[in-house]
C-alpha cells in the first residue's frame, strides 16, 4: 500500500503533505528530525491519511491535496478534529 498523509506541527501549527509506502516509518523520520524538509518543525501528529494499491495514485492524490481545491477538500474533512484542537 501507498499512503498520502497529511502532518499538523505541534511546534508552529503548519502542516506538511507527503506520501509514502511505511507510514509509520514516515512519520517517525519526520519526528526524528531526519526529514529535510520538515526538520526542526517537529513534534508531528498525523491529521489525515488515505491509502491507495498503486504509487501513482497515491502521488496524485498527494499533489491534488496541495493544491488549493485539494486543501480546502482536506480542510473540510478535517473540520471537527480541528476545532478541537486549536
């Protein structure tokens, strides 16, 4: 499986979008600060996943969920978790 993820920062509130085929593995390197794009933003809670049987989808999903109608989808799905939170 492929998954596409969606990573809230606890340090500064942003969010991070990627995919990946062990995300467990993932979120851990990004929490590791063993991620170049992430590092130094971390502790990360994973907010949103989907997974997907081919690596294309799961890159294409990835780069709709970035896009501006992509993050309002996100947004919309998410809405009550992130009331909860702040």
């Amino acid at each position: 499986m492929f998954y596409t993820y969606i990573l809230k920062s606890i340090k500064d509130g942003k969010f991070y979008t990627g995919f990946t085929d062990d995300l467990r593995k993932r979120l851990w390197q990004h929490n590791s600060g063993k991620t170049v794009s992430t590092k130094g933003r971390g502790p990360f809670e994973l907010v949103y996943y989907e997974a997907c049987i081919h690596e294309d989808d799961a890159r294409s999903r990835e780069l709709f969920l970035k896009s501006g109608m992509g993050k309002r989808y996100v947004r919309n799905r998410i809405r009550r978790f992130l009331s909860l939170t702040g």
